[in-house]
C-alpha cells in the first residue's frame, strides 16, 4: 500500500482515494453526457446550416440540464405486458459496466482508478457486457419492435466484437502488456501506434463506431423501422440512463483509441513540474478523447445508415479476414526484427492502402453479380 | 491487503457504484413524477394500433447462425489474449501454433462463407 500524500494514513487513504475515484468516475459520466449531448446538437446543426438550441441560456448552454430535469420528472410507465425484473434491471446491467470501464482509463501517471495487470481484457469484457443489457431490455419489453432491435443489436454487437478484439490484440503484440500504463508508457513522443499499426486503428475505429451502436451502425434503433429499437417501451429517466450510458460508452472507446494509438497522456511539457506535469496529461489526453468524440459526431452527420445484410457481410466477409491477415503480417514481422518496428509500420502502411483500395473493386464485383442474378430473375419470369 | 487485491476492489466498487447511481435515479423520478396510469398507457406500444399478440414468440434463426460462428471466435479472441501477451518469449514456436490455430478456424468461417450461412436472407 501506498503512503498517501501529507502523511495521510496508509489505509485511510486507500480508502479515500476510491471514494474520489468513484465519485470522479459518476461526475465525468453524467457531465460528459450533458456536455456531448449539447455538442452533438450543435455540430449536427453546424453541419446541417442549422442553429441547433439557442434559448435556454446563452447559447442554448442549458438545454441538455433542462432536458436532464425534464426526464427525472417524467411518468415512469411500464406497459402490463413486460418482464417486471428484467425490465427494471436492463439499465442497470447497460450503466454499472460502462461506470466500472473507468477503472482503468489511465488520465495520467498516477490518476487512473487502479492499473489493473489485465486493463485491456477487462475493458473489453465490460463493452461485451453492454450486449447483455441490450437483448434483456429487447426481450423484457414484450414488444415487437424492441424484440427485433434487441436481436440486431445482439446480432451486431458480438459479430463486431471479434475484429475488434483481434484489432486490439494486434496492439498487445506489438507493445507486449495489458496493462493500460504499460502501453501509454511504449508510445513516447512521436512514436504512436497510430504510425506503427495504422490498419489495427482503422478496423477498431470501424468496430468500435459499430460497438456503440452509432451510425452508420445504429440499427437496433433505427427510428424509420424500428421506432426506437430495444428502447420503445422505456420512457422518463430509465430511457435517459440509457442515453447516458450510450454517451459513456463513446467516451470510453474514444478514450481506448487516444491511449493505445495516440500515446494518451503524452504531449508537449507534461515533465516540467511534478504536479503541473499530470494537470498537462490529463489535458492532453482529454482533448485527444474528445476529438474522436468529436469524429464521431461529424461521421453521425455525414453518413447514411447500414442495412442489416450490408452490416454483417462487411463485418463477416471483409472485417474479420482483414484484421486476422493483419495480425498474422504484424506477428511475422515483429519476430523478424526483433530490434526495429519500422517494417512493421511499412507493411501495416502498405496493407491498409491495399485494403482501403480493395473496397471499390470488391463493391463492384458485388454489383455485377447482383445485376446477374437480378437478370437471370428477369429472363425466368419472361 | 496486497496492492493486487486492492485494485479489484476498485472494480467492485465501481459496479456498486454504478447500479447504486441507477436506483438512485429511479427513486427519485419516483418521488419527482406523477404517476397516473390508465389502460390505455400501460398498453405495449404498436404504433397507435391494437397490439397483436405478444411478442414472445418464434423469430428468425439468423441470430442464431451469427452467434454460433461468434462463440467459435470468441474463443479464439480469448486465447489470442496470452499468446499476445508472451508473444517474443515464444518465438517462431508459438507464432506458427497460432497460425495453424487461426487456419483451423478460417476454415471453418470459409466453410460457412460456402454454405451461405453468411448471407443474411
């Protein structure tokens, strides 16, 4: 056990140190929820040559905190027919996940909850819990529209889990730890993963768009087919910690993707003071977190949505194969040189343009063979 | 209490904490909003119209394809972890294990690829 600072009792400390992680960890969900809900409204708008909310306070600063007040105040209705428990217990199951993913996200050196040995395989344990949630709210409901979007997601969330685990082992290969620490600790300066292992970058973003169910991947909520999805029956503050945990979890996985591609913490001058040098990586690393937050929103506003064969044939056909291919390359490679990851940066650079070039050529290939079959139909019937 | 230990505790906590702050939240709403229910509102929405049946009944077994190729691979993903992990101390040795290993399994995904168990209709 650590000492705490000006003397604090060893254990008392130990103690006092989880209530402020806690406390810190529920502050940043719900926080980070109001704060990205306001900027998804007013980027979509930006984008949209809209002026998003304007009224409540000075720029319509206090619209997600009236929203908030509005759903706490809310009739809490749960339809005869629904699954008494397990619809009362689905947010719970979505929410205490997400919250616990914070355990390890390492802010800076020394302000993370704990620097568990095994960081990377506990968060993907927590995300896959997410699912579980999912298909019981889906179920619970008794309804059609929620049964169908609690299957999709299922259906969509564990197909995505797989590249996206095999994207985050390709990491662990090249670094050689699981622990969150460990990783930011391997990427000094301008050395990145992100330069090392661009491809493992680009199909994890991909999966993880897909694991937060944001477009293009938010089927099980497609509001055109599915009303809400496995949220249909859920109303007032149980649909807003819904919300919230959906706001978590992008947090969450921009945050994976600043620690393990973009060196997390590290940035210019986080060595300069002992205390002024963590302050700096907690800043360096939330605005790295938040500019894919930020992505995520500019792609919600700029592409249209999957269709449920397109999604799991990219995921099963293209995703999976490329990923594993990139982990074989990658695993070769770095027995190979032992010393030096240069070749495996050239080869990683070389196979995502290669892949990346592939796409138009396999869309077409798809095209023709639908024109083919959509001609032979043609030719039967006539 | 070993350090190790300590960080589980962590863990603990946070899901403590995490289903403590929903039930929280619940009570409150609770206290905060009214609560009228009528017939019409505690009927399972369907878009405006009568309900038809329940939805606990028979759906596609598509799911069910999906989820039996994603148990395979997600057993593999769990072994892929350590052998990550290890990965200079095995060398050459462990590498080609786990080639044939994942062959094994690319088999079997082509396999299904074949059949058609990918397509989605």
């Amino acid at each position: 056990m650590v000492p705490g600072p000006f003397g604090l009792d060893p254990v008392l400390w130990a103690v006092l140190r989880l209530v402020i992680a806690v406390a810190l960890a529920a502050g940043l969900v719900f926080n980070g929820a109001l704060a990205q809900i306001y900027l998804e409204r007013k980027i979509q708008a930006i984008i949209q040559d809209r002026t998003g909310p304007m009224h409540t306070g000075p720029y319509g600063l206090l619209q997600t905190f009236a929203d908030a007040i509005k759903l706490l105040g809310k009739e809490d209705i749960r339809a005869r027919l629904t699954d008494h428990w397990f619809f009362l217990a689905a947010p719970a199951i979505v929410f205490a996940p997400m919250l616990a993913s914070y355990v390890v996200i390492p802010f800076a050196p020394g302000v993370m909850g704990a620097d568990l040995n095994v960081g990377l395989l506990y968060l993907t344990t927590l995300g896959s819990m997410t699912v579980l949630g999912i298909v019981i709210a889906g179920w619970a409901s008794n309804n059609k529209y929620s049964l169908i979007g609690g299957l999709r997601s299922a259906g969509q969330l564990i197909s995505y889990e797989v590249p996206q685990i095999v994207s985050l082992v390709t990491v662990v290969l090249v670094v050689g730890s699981l622990s969150m620490t460990a990783i930011v600790g391997s990427q000094p300066g301008l050395q990145v993963n992100a330069l090392i292992i661009p491809l493992a970058f680009v199909t994890y973003f991909i999966a993880g768009l897909a694991e937060t169910n944001r477009v293009p991947f938010d089927l099980p909520e497609a509001e055109s087919e599915l009303v809400a999805g496995f949220l249909t029956e859920y109303s007032g503050m149980r649909w807003g910690l819904f919300f919230v945990a959906e706001y978590g979890e992008v947090t969450v996985v921009s945050s994976i993707i600043a620690t393990l591609w973009f060196g997390g913490w590290h940035g210019p001058f986080t060595d300069v003071h002992p205390l002024l040098g963590p302050a700096l990586g907690v800043l360096w690393f939330t605005l790295k977190t938040y500019f894919f937050v930020l992505v995520f929103m500019w792609i919600r506003a700029t592409l249209p949505r999957f269709r449920i064969d397109q999604l799991m044939s990219f995921c099963w056909k293209f995703l999976i194969p490329v990923t594993l291919v990139n982990l074989l390359v990658t695993a070769i490679l770095v027995l190979a040189f032992p010393t030096s990851l240069v070749p495996v940066a050239i080869a990683n650079w070389i196979l995502l343009f290669v892949f990346a070039a592939s796409i138009p050529f396999l869309q077409r290939r798809r095209l023709v063979s639908l024109r083919a079959r959509l001609a032979a139909r043609e030719h039967a019937v006539a | 209490m070993p350090d190790y230990n300590l960080s589980y505790v962590y863990v603990f906590a946070f899901f403590v904490v995490g289903a403590g702050i929903v039930s929280v939240m619940m009570l409150l709403s609770h206290l905060l909003a009214p609560f009228k229910p009528t017939r019409e509102k505690l009927r399972t929405y369907e878009s405006g119209e009568e309900p038809v049946g329940q939805a606990w009944g028979r759906y596609p077994t598509h799911f069910y394809v999906f989820a039996l190729l994603f148990v395979v691979f997600d057993v593999e993903v769990i072994f892929l972890f350590p052998w990550a992990v290890l990965f200079r101390e095995l060398g050459w040795y462990g590498l080609v294990e786990m080639a044939v290993f994942i062959a094994i399994l690319v088999v079997g995904l082509f396999y299904a690829w074949k059949k058609k168990a990918l397509n989605w209709y």
